[in-house]
C-alpha cells in the first residue's frame, strides 16, 4: 500500500496531470491469495458449523472461508476473488 509520504507523492503527480485521487480502503476483504487467509483464518466468514465438506466451492474456499459477498454478508453471490 506505501507510505503516506507514497500517497501523497501520487496526489501530486494525478494533480499536475489534472486529476484527482480517490482512496477506497475495504479492511472486510481481502484477497483469496493472501497468506493471512491461511494463517489467521479467524479472521474472516466461514462456513457454519456442520456445513458438509468439500465446501461448496461457489461460496467457499477450500479451507471454508466464504467468498466476499456471499449470503452470508448480505451481498448476494461470491466474488471469487475475495475473502
């Protein structure tokens, strides 16, 4: 992500080419690749206890994580990319 000093250096330069910055930070998701998704599986939306496994691979990963935007976060369908 950098350092402030990082995103401050961007603004100027988006700035000097007439544009503007926009930051959009989603601290609930990350990606499915992520090693923390391996090493610090509570932090996220896993399957319900008593879900058979395999889990359903359309809202979970292997290790029963769910997917953002499954059912259970109110989204309404996987985005396979993210947990």
């Amino acid at each position: 992500m950098g350092t402030d000093a990082d995103i401050l250096a961007i603004k100027k330069r988006l700035n000097s080419l007439g544009l503007k910055l926009i930051l959009d930070f989603v601290p609930n998701h990350s990606a499915v690749d992520s090693p923390i998704v391996s090493s610090n599986i509570e932090y996220y939306v896993r399957a319900p206890k008593g879900t058979p496994t395999p889990y359903d691979s359309s809202e979970y990963l292997p290790n029963g994580i769910a997917y953002g935007g499954t059912k259970y976060d109110g989204q309404g369908g996987g985005w396979r990319d993210t947990a």
